[in-house]
C-alpha cells in the first residue's frame, strides 16, 4: 500500500468502526450514514 493511502484507509476503518457502534445501539439511520460514508471514501480513494 502507498504511503498516501494510509489516511484514507484509517478514515474508512473508523467509518466502518461507527458504523458497527450505531448499529449495536439501535440507531440504524446513523449506521447506514456511516456505511455510505465509507463506501463513498473507498469509491474515492481506490
């Protein structure tokens, strides 16, 4: 991996990361946000 994708890729961890805290407390609209945030970040990215 590029040096220059390692801040992508940390970004896209943590995204997914909120994604899974949001859906574990029941807050299902924040999850998918937090999905689309890091689908939108990879399709970005890579």
């Amino acid at each position: 991996m590029k040096s220059t994708y390692i801040f992508p890729a940390v970004l896209i961890v943590l995204d997914v990361g909120a994604a899974i805290v949001c859906a574990f407390n029941k807050d299902f609209k924040k999850a998918v946000y937090w999905l689309a945030a890091a689908v939108l970040n990879a399709a970005v990215t890579f």
